[in-house]
C-alpha cells in the first residue's frame, strides 16, 4: 500500500513525477466514455516503463490458449481487448533533442484527474540536457456525447528562442503485453498523411475487426493558428506529419488533435473510412473547448443520479468518486454487445471479458445509480449470447436447450482455461439468472420476461435440472464438482450456494413461465413452441428438484455448510494466521490454500446476500459470525458482502472495516497490481458497502427501504439515486437521515420497517 | 487397432511402404541401449511425415512451463529429453536425382526390428524417377557393450552404371516437435569435418549439456574400401563429407558409419571432443560385423532372465517380446542418475521424465529378469534426488526433513504443472517407499537400508505424518486435497489408498528404524544426527496416526470407498455406457468425467494389488468386483493390474482380457498415437499380467511363490526369470507346471501353498 495520490474531493492528483510510479499513474488516470478508453500514457516520448494501452470495445483478438496439458472441452481461445491505435501522441524535438520525462530533469510536474469534468490534465515543467527549459500543458477527454471522439490539447512554451519539430503521429503498429505467444494482432490495411490530417486503418488478425483512425491537427502560436506545411511520413501501421517551428521564448505553442476511432464493430467495412472522414470533419468543425464544454456537462449530469458525498473524510470521499467515476466511464449502456471488463479500458489482464462481476456486483449500481435502460442493455447482453450459452452446455453434454454462461466471455464462448473455473464454477448462471430478478424488483419491467428474460431463465433452469443427479443411497439430489465463489476450493461437492441458486433458478422460471401464461400467453405460447417447452413437465421436475435437494447444513454450528466435508477440515481462524504468511495466494501453494478452510470470498454468505429476506437474522449472524473467520479476503470482490451483511447484523465496526479493504484499492495499490490496470468490477462493491451497507438501501418490489447508519468515523454521508426516474438524495448522519425526493413523482420509502410516502420535491428528516 | 505389422516370433515385420504408417514404424522400429536410442527414421532422405527423433540420456532441456493461469508452486520448467544430433543420416543422388521414398517408387519394402539380436534390418527396392533401380539394404543397432557407440550399415545396388554422389553427415540443427514455444533447443560449438570423421558439438541452451558426435565413415565397392576424397562441408551444428562414386550396375556400394555419441552428462567438457575422437578411433578399429555380433551376443543374454514364450498363439509372443525388449533397451541400469521416460527413446511427448511408474510398474519387471544391482540403481536414482524431494515440500510449506518426490522429474525437481498431479497426486510417494520394501523382499539386502534406503523411507513418513490432519469433530486423522491414481477424480479428501499407502509407509519406516539400530548402530545413530531424528518421538506420531487414521469403508457393499462422496454418485456402470461415448476422455468433457463414477485406472484395487497379504480373498472379490465394473481402463497401465487381480481371485477369463488391452497396445496402435513414441511403462505391466497375473508369481522374503494357471487361448508358456542368481524356467500348459533350476543353487518354491525345494540344475515337474 503506498498513499501516493494527494486527496481531494472531486480529483485525483499527482505531484511531481515519479518513474517508479508511472505504469501505476497511467492505471488511475485513465479515462474513457463507455465506448473506449485509455490509459494516460504521456503525449510525447517516453522511454521509461510505461504500458501503452488504447481501448476500443467490442474490438476483440482470439488469442490462442496457453495450457499445460489439455483437457477435453477447453476453450481454444482467450478473448482479449487488445491495445489498439494509439492516436495522442506527440514526437517533440527542441532544438533536434528529443522530449523525453525519462531523460530530462523534471523541475515541476502535477498531473489530475477531473472526475467531475471527466477529464485529464498535466502541466509540468523541465529542462532539457540543451538548457532549454519547458512548460508542458495538457488536457485530454473522451466524449461522452460522441462516442467515437476523443481530443487533446497540449501547450508548449520554451524558455529562449529555439527550433522545435513536433511529429504528429497516429500509430497501430502496438503491442499487447497480455499476447500468449508475443504475436502482433493488428494487421495493415492502409494510411495516410495529407494536410492537417491522418488515417490510419488496421484489422485485427484472425477475427478482421477494422478500426480506423482519423486525426484532425492544429497548431496555433500564442493565439494564431499556424498554416504550416508539414513532412508527411508514413509506413506500415503508421502515418504522421512533422512540422518545424521557430519558437520564440516564453510564446505558447499549442496542438490540438481531434480524434475519431471507428470500428467495424460498429460499421460495415465497405464504409468505415468513409465514416470516419465524415465524422472527423463534422467534429473539427468544432473547438476543443466546446467538446470538452459538452462532454463535462454530461459528465455533471451523471453525478446528479450517482454521487456519493462523505463529510469528514476527503480520502474517503474521493476513494467512493473515484470508483463511480471508473464504472461511469467503462459502461454506459450504449450498446447491448458491450459489457464491463475486469479492468474496463485501463489496462490488458484478464481479458477484456464479461465475468460473472457484471450481474452480482456492477448491475446493482447501474440499477440504483441511472436510468433502467443502461442496466437493461446488460441483460440484453446475456439474451443475446443465450444461443452461444446452449452451444457452450451442449459442449459439456448437456441438452434440450440447456444453458450455461461462460466464466469469461467476448461474444458469449468460454474463453476462461482452467477447468476448475469454466466447467465448475458455475454458480455465474444463478448470478445470470438473479440479474433478471434484480432488475424486475427495481424497474418492475416484467414486460421483459416476454422480449427475452424468460428464454434466458428456462436455459440456465434446464441446466440446473440436468446437472443434479440423483443420490440413490440417500434419496436426494445432489450436485457434485462444483467451485462456488470460494475459489480456493475447487471441485466439490453439494457446494450450498450453488445448490440453493440452482433451485432458486428453477423456483423462479417456474414463477415467471406462470406469469407469462396468465399475461403474455401468446407471447408464451411462441417461446414454449420454439423452445419445445412443455411447462407443465419440466415445471414439476424442478419442483421435485426444489424439495428433494440436499443444501447441506451442520446442526451443531446452526449453519449451512459451504460443500461437502467443509466442516472435517482444520478450522483454524484467519486471525491464528502469522502476518508474514498471508496473503496466503502468495505465500503458499495451491494444495495448500485448497486444503485449508479459508475462504476467499463470500460464499455461503453471498447466498444470504442474494436472498437475504429468506433467512431471519439469527441465520445470518451464526453464518456471518461462522464464516468471517476464515475468510482471508484475498478477491477485492470479497469485502463488500462482507461489509454489508456485518451492516445488516449490526457489526458496524467490522461493517466499515470491510469497507475501507476495497475503498481505495487501486488509488493506494493495495494489491499491488494497479499498474496492470484498475479494479472496475470491484469498485461496484466498494459503492454497494455505503449505500447497501451503510445506508441500508434495498429496492424490492420497486420499494426504496432503507435502514442507515452513519459509520463513527464519518461526520456524515449523502447518496444520490434515481429511483423510478426520481433523482433522491438520502443524507445520513448521526442524528439522522433526511430524504430528498427531486423527481416529479411521489415516492415509497420503508424506513425501518415504517412506509412513508415523500412527495414530488420534498425532503423528509427521519 | 490396426494390424499392421506381420506376426513373428522373434521379429516385428512391416512388409511394403505405407507412407501413412511410417510415423508409426519409427516408434515401433526404434532401438536403444539404455543409454541412448533413435526412433527408426530411414536414413536416406525422405521428405514425407517423419517424426526425427535421436535421443541421448540424461541430456534434457527445462522448457518454459505453459499454463494458462499461474498458481503458487508451479515448477518453472517441464523437462524434456530431446531430439539430438542425427548421426545416421546420408543423402544420396542418383545420376543427380535424389533418393527419397517419398518421391521414388517403392517397388518392395521389407523392415525388420530383430528382437533376438537388438538390430534394425531394412531391405528396399526403388525406381527413381530417372528409371534406374536401386536396392538398399540397411542394418543400424545401439551396442550393449559400449553404451557410446552405434553403428551403421548401408548398402546400395543399381540397376546400371550411374554417378552416385553420397553426403555422409552429422546435424545437430534439429527440432524438438513437443517444444512449448518452437523454440530451438541446441547451440552451435564447434564441426569438422576430415577425411573420413566428422564431429559436431553442440551445447544445449540454458543447461548447457555438451553433445560431442564423432562419425566415421567407409565406403566399399563390392569387398573393396574405397580411399575417396570427399568435399567436406560445415556450416553452423553441422558437418558432412561428399563422396561421387561411378557405380557399376548390379554392385554393392556399401557405407559404413561407426558414431560415438558422448555428452557432457558423463565427460567433463573440456575432455569430451578429445574423449569422442579417441572412443572413436578404438571402436574404428574393429569392423561393424564384430561390434554387431558382441551386442547381438548381450542381447542373447539378456533374454536367458527375461524372455516369455508363449505357445500357441505367435502375435501374443511377438508382442510380449516386444515389451520385454523395448523394456531391456531402455533401462540397464548402467547409471543411477537414468530412469524410463514413459516413452523411453522412441519419442518426445510427455518430457523423458520419471514418473512413479518407474517403481509400481517398471521395477518388478527388472527385479525378476535382472540381476538385482539393475534395480538397485532404480533405487539409487531416488535416493540422489532426496535433497531435492525434500526442497520440493518445503516448497509446499511442509519442513523438518519431509520428501515429497515429483510426479514428474529429471534431476529430482519437479516438472508437472497441473496442480492436480503435482501438488495432490502425492500417492507416487508410497510408491517410491513400496519399492524399497519390494526389492528387500526380493533380494534380502535389507543393507541397503543403512545406504540411503532408510533416509528415504523417513522422509517420506515425515511427508506423510505433516500431510494429515486431525478432524476433531470426528476426532481421527483424514488426508484431504489429494488425487489418487484413478486420475478422472481429483482434489478429493480421504483418498483410500492414498491414506492406506501413507500409513503403511510410516509403519514400515519405523520398522526400517527398529531393524537399523540393532544391526548397523553405528550407521543409524548417523543418519539420526544427520536428520535430526528422535525416532521414539516420531515412531509414536506415526503409531498415533495409523491407528486413528479415517480409511473409509462402505458397511452395504463391504468395500473401501475410493474417497469421500463416491457412494453418492450416480453408480451406473461402464457397460451402459455407449461406445459411441468412449473413450470418455475424448468424448466428454472433464467436468464431466470428474463427477462420473468412472474408473481411469486402478486405485482401491492398486492398494489390494500392493498389499494383498493384509487382505483376505473375499476382500479381493468384493472390491475387484464392485470396481472394475465403473474401470474405463484409459491409462494403459490400468489393465494389468485388474489383469493380475482377476487371474488370483479365479476370474481367468476376465484376466485374459485385461491381458489383451496392452499386450498389443503400440504394434497395433490402439490409442491412436504410437505415432508419438511407445508407451514404455505400461509394456511392464502386460509383462506382470503374464508373470504375475497367469503365473502368479510372487516373490516374497525371498521365497518363489507360484499360482500359475494357463488361458485356454493358450497352449502353454514359459517364463525365464533370475532369482536368486539362478536362472529360473517356470512351463506352464493345461496339464501342469514344471520348474527348471537352471543355476548353481537349490531354490525354494512355494507352489500353491505346498513348499518345494529344487535343487541346482534341476527340473521339477508341479
């Protein structure tokens, strides 16, 4: 853990510029719209440590599989969002040196993030070998209004007369660090330089995904733009255009670059270069300023529905901004095809792939946080692969239109390669299925079991119907070989969280195959004939499922049992557990950590998370109170359950502990890994433990219930919401918690067990 | 299956080309000496399939670890014996055109692999393109004698006067097919070439293993040895001599190539050219006809303590010879820091490692037919690699001197990167201890306990007695996390004959303890200083342990239960499986194997197949009967063992065709890859079907113990073994048994129950 960054409530700021720190400082700084993003590599050369990465999404590369040895069923491909064009650089010589922070001595140098503004600015000030000292400014944004558009604008001002060369360039000749096998994955198709402008066109290899790349360049001296003549160069993957200018000490020099990234994701072939052209003069047409103007009021916009305030805690306050940032610029919902990946657009690892995180942790603050249709788009997504979903159960044996979602996804095939989690971990079609009733609970859009939702449910019911099996000896079903969320097990037997989501799933279809029997029946009738349903049948299997499954549960601990044999291990606590061996992941072997009982995330207790109203709250203490212990929390997904079921129980001490585990992950590098890129996904969990947790937000049955407290640490803390298109703000604090309806409708609130109703404009203290 | 080869006796025949099989005919068609090995590729150019592959032993390359995600504890590395320089190689041109069967037309084709004498026999006749004939006959073999040393001979007849140009060469710029990276494995050092010697040397990369191949090359025209000049060329891990001929039709050409192939595995570097030059120049001296007769006469010899004759059914007879004999070229035990490669030197896959087959497979085959220092050195091997097995636990968090030996290895560290295997599959530990106590019951060298036997037994029980844990709800010892040899499981708790193995080895450890302290003091109280033993302290831990340790047994079936949960499964046996869906590990996907109730290989039945004097024969029956039922047999070292238990619980029939599964499993190619390499390992266990299986063959405290009983596909057979020293012939047929006493003491027999003594030179008829 290093406190690196400098506090403040609405930025993230950086002073003075540590190499060491770089590839970390590109992570945090990241920025993007939802469609691409990008790590905050620094405009001009740089030949320290830096990891390039420019994101376009949807714009995958199949990357061949890595395994040791193979087993049947393995996918033979791991997608990736790869690094893409990288169209914000900047080559400067001054006076024929070469620009360079690793190189020169760096006198000054502040670098933030304007969360509120969503943008990203630098000023710094260096000296080069030659004498000549430089004032570099810079601020670039990704549109949230266009979302093929990003801009920068750099100033340069020297410090004596001098020459200065600045090489505009667009490069797709990029690496991926994350490639298996070192292979490039972007192939020439064209470029080139005329004028003020470049096009850079590319394709993937394999799948012949085509981004094209136009940049628009300016050059202005103090206030005059430059109508200069630059060299053009270009070569495979790569255009730029160069242009020599004598510049006069203390006189600002400034470049602008409008930028278009457009893919075939989005646009035939035939016509993406044309669209790009277009697209480009349409939006050079307009000043960086007022892009930037539009974008930022976007931006404000969606802090109205999303902000958390934290009063007498400015690291705190801007840990929570930080991730709502981060989950706002990684998805918007503007495209059913795109999802939310581990790392967003900041960074390669671990592909660029939709994990189960979307539906148990990301959904919930989309759903809270911005209007129904952006969480819609998430579930839509899973309709859509619903067919790949069957191929991928069909693969592993399982028939009749059984689905199972992958682990790890682009376009709904399994890409993740290890058994343990792809064939096993399946509990993510509960997580999938759960989604659905999340998003009907908050919306109360059950119209949407009628345009795919249902399909959805019967897939992964059938599944679960099939992968049970019958114990003969004991007269129960069973489900053997499985990996919960705990995954430092693996292949076990009657896990109890995937055992209870499974009949939960079947539980529920049945329900909502009534549902559109009594209301969609025609609707009903078109999915029963396509999916050769007989409701009846199956509806009663699952129903015998649902009685006669075995959830194991232990009569002296008065708790569900995690899976088979749990309770014949060592249960020793996390707390017997010497400092110098933990985290266990890094301090012992596999065998080991698979051995012992500590958790890694919420297993079982993310079962009581999910279906907290089926179990009364002395279940969920002696569970709570069991699991804790062992639980070492070595997933950042790990802490936020943890944190709002302490909550729930009144453990506000351990409530806010949990808490402050994943607040600040990435800003402080916890893991020590942010130089990979950020934890998105579990920047989710960290907003869920404030406003599930500590405010004890819950919507169900598009009921707002709250139950908050304030944690002793803070002064207070206000959450904005929109709640049945009503933006609320609920205010918490140690006397009290007022709500504040802004919307032009009346809304419901349950307030610890009491129902009040507050009008359109009113704010109530409770 | 495919019957390819003819039936023989003493050979193996292909008759006829068949480009389609010729990757198939390299592997069965290799030779070795134990040493060292090449699988049969032709010696003239042939550019169609052809896996090359000249192995040399002990020289390995750590190829980078593949594997999808990391764990903590992976080995970096997976050891690899590799493809070496290619010593027997000649390029031909005819009249300019070159000889390649792959072009030319193959009028006949007879290759012949002559078991008897260890040689290689070819004979062709070919019409080129240019219509001139040719006949070739070649004969290659490793010699027994000097394990350096292999030799060519190679003869060319044409059918007219023509120009023959012959390019003798040494390559060592070879590729390795099982590379993880392509990656080339060699570096250049230093070739020449002069008059009538090539030698190249090459050092591998990381290792830097030294490689020194010296050729010498003769050429005759008909009995006459030609004084030529040939062009001599070099260019980098290559080195050739060209020689242009004036063939007269209808006269033999013959080449003659004498190689010493040397590595720094057992010369220091610096000697290693001048070491090949002079072993060069001494087997120079002698002509290839004598140097072939000496190996032929060792391998003869070899076959008066190993052979199997079967009457009465020639391809059950060639095949058993088959085995016997890529066995006898594998191993001799001339060096304890060699062992047997799964696939020996006929190919690469799976590295050139050991496994634990060496000691439950492999060592009861030597422990019979060789004299007893062969399988000592076995023994030796493991005893080297202590220190390592025990930095190898230590890796995995385990301390005080506990061994964990590797599934997989080459100089003791570990190679396998499955988590599964490599941490979890730790029965091979018993495995190594059993051996221990195997060869003391065949030989009575209890001695070797003081010489490094009983340090690895105490390693192994430490290993043993950290690895359980105590389960004080149920309050007995449980071993949790492990996979046992039935491999279509894995990571499951309380493994049956993990367990039983685990304390067997800590009983028989202090037993080790109890017998050196009264008979070598001296040594025991060393060892104890050495290793930091309070034996009184440790022996209790390890009564304690095997008194309270959980081994499960199922009261409604009378068996043991393979480990926790697998009565819970659904138990329909393999006969209801369709065939369509085997081999299930190539038709199902592994989740779905893991969960099924099917049997890889051996596993409760490998614990009754090791220590079948603990049980009683309605034991054997109760478990051989519940098991075998749910036994795919998809390891080729299954069969044997249910093949040896079937024949003692009378199930002859079931014996027979367990037999059947890998007598023939490489000459007929049943497992669709003998294109790959023979499966060495499992040849012993068809060995011990018939030894052991048929003629019950046991030999316990040093006593003979016989059970034989005859298939009735069978005439009758015999089996020659060394027991004792004494060369040993046991007849069997339908009408009994008898036993020759071919050495210079009595022996003791205990046939059937009753105890007999044969007396020097004698036959007794049973």
């Amino acid at each position: 853990m290093i406190k690196y960054f400098k506090a403040d409530p609405w930025k993230v700021i950086e002073e003075g510029f540590n190499p060491a720190m770089n590839e970390i400082a590109e992570s945090v700084f990241s920025i993007g719209n939802g469609m691409m993003g990008q790590r905050a590599n620094l405009e001009e050369t740089y030949t320290g440590h830096s990891l390039k990465g420019t994101y376009v999404g949807g714009v995958y590369y199949p990357d061949k599989t890595r395994v040791g040895w193979w087993k049947n069923g393995y996918p033979e491909y791991f997608a990736k969002v790869i690094n893409s064009t990288y169209w914000s650089g900047l080559k400067i010589w001054v006076n024929s040196e070469l620009v360079d922070l690793n190189t020169a001595n760096v006198i000054q140098f502040h670098r933030e993030l304007d969360m509120y503004n969503g943008l990203l600015y630098r000023k710094c000030n260096i000296s080069l070998k030659n004498g000549i000292h430089l004032n570099i400014e810079s601020t670039r944004f990704y549109s949230l209004i266009n979302k093929e558009f990003s801009a920068l604008k750099y100033s340069l001002t020297t410090s004596q007369d001098c020459e200065i060369a600045i090489e505009n360039y667009v490069d797709a000749d990029v690496v991926n660090k994350d490639s298996n096998y070192d292979e490039k994955f972007w192939s020439e198709i064209r470029q080139e330089s005329i004028e003020n402008k470049i096009f850079v066109t590319v394709k993937t290899n394999k799948l012949d995904w085509h981004l094209c790349t136009g940049v628009k360049f300016s050059l202005f001296m103090g206030d005059n733009e430059l109508v200069a003549n630059p060299k053009h160069t270009t070569r495979e993957k790569f255009a730029s255009s160069t242009y020599i200018l004598q510049a006069k000490a203390n006189v600002c020099i400034t470049a602008v670059k409008h930028a278009i990234s457009a893919s075939s994701f989005h646009h035939p072939v035939d016509s993406l270069e044309l669209h790009t052209k277009k697209a480009l003069e349409k939006m050079g047409a307009s000043s960086f300023e007022s892009h930037l103007q539009m974008s930022a009021n976007a931006w404000q916009e969606k802090w109205k529905s999303s902000d958390v305030e934290i009063d007498g805690d400015v690291e705190a306050q801007q840990a929570v901004r930080f991730n709502i940032y981060q989950l706002n610029q990684t998805y918007c919902g503007d495209d059913p095809r795109l999802n939310i990946g581990p790392k967003g657009y900041t960074g390669e690892k671990y592909g660029g792939s939709t994990y189960w995180d979307t539906e148990a942790y990301c959904l919930p603050f989309y759903l809270v946080s911005s209007d129904p249709s952006i969480s819609k788009q998430l579930l839509v997504y899973r309709y859509k692969q619903l067919g790949k979903a069957i191929e991928n159960a069909a693969k592993l044996g399982f028939k009749d239109g059984a689905a199972l979602y992958p682990m790890v996804t682009m376009n709904g095939e399994e890409c993740h390669n290890e058994w343990e989690i792809t064939f096993e971990e399946i509990h993510r079609n509960g997580a999938i299925a759960y989604a659905i009733f999340n998003y009907i609970e908050h919306t109360g859009d059950k119209q949407y079991l009628s345009e795919g939702g249902f399909e959805v449910l019967l897939g992964i019911a059938r599944f679960w119907a099939q992968r049970v099996h019958w114990n003969s000896r004991q007269s129960r079903y069973e489900m053997h070989g499985v990996t919960g969320p705990n995954e430092y097990e693996n292949n076990v037997n009657n896990n109890w969280y995937t055992s209870y989501i499974a009949c939960w799933c079947m539980t529920y279809a049945a329900e909502c195959a009534e549902y559109l029997q009594i209301n969609f029946p025609t609707k009903f009738a078109e999915i029963a004939k396509n999916t050769h349903l007989n409701i009846q049948l199956e509806a009663e299997k699952w129903a015998h499922i649902n009685e006669q499954m075995y959830l194991p549960y232990d009569e002296i601990e008065g708790v569900f049992v995690q899976h088979d044999g749990f309770m014949q291990k060592e249960l020793i606590p996390c707390s017997e557990l010497p400092e110098s061996e933990r985290p266990i992941n890094q301090k012992w072997s596999w065998d080991r950590i698979l051995r012992s009982v500590y958790i890694k995330q919420a297993d079982v207790l993310q079962g009581l998370y999910f279906f907290e109203d089926k179990f009364d709250i002395d279940t969920h203490k002696r569970n709570f109170n069991f699991y804790e212990p062992f639980t070492v929390h070595e997933s950042s997904l790990s802490p936020c359950v943890h944190s709002i079921l302490a909550a729930k129980i009144g453990a506000t001490e351990k409530a806010y502990e949990m808490y402050l585990r994943t607040a600040r992950l990435d800003l402080d590098n916890y893991n020590n890994d942010t130089e990979d890129g950020l934890h998105i996904t579990s920047m989710a969990g960290s907003y869920l433990s404030i406003v599930q947790g500590f405010g004890g937000l819950r919507i169900k049955n598009q009921s707002l219930h709250l139950d908050p407290h304030c944690p002793e640490q803070w002064y207070g803390y206000k959450f904005r919401i929109l709640f049945k298109n009503s933006p609320v703000t609920i205010s918490v604090n140690h006397s009290g918690t007022s709500v504040n309806n802004h919307g032009e409708s009346d809304i419901d609130v349950h307030y610890k067990q009491q129902r009040i109703i507050i009008k359109a404009g009113d704010i109530v203290n409770l």
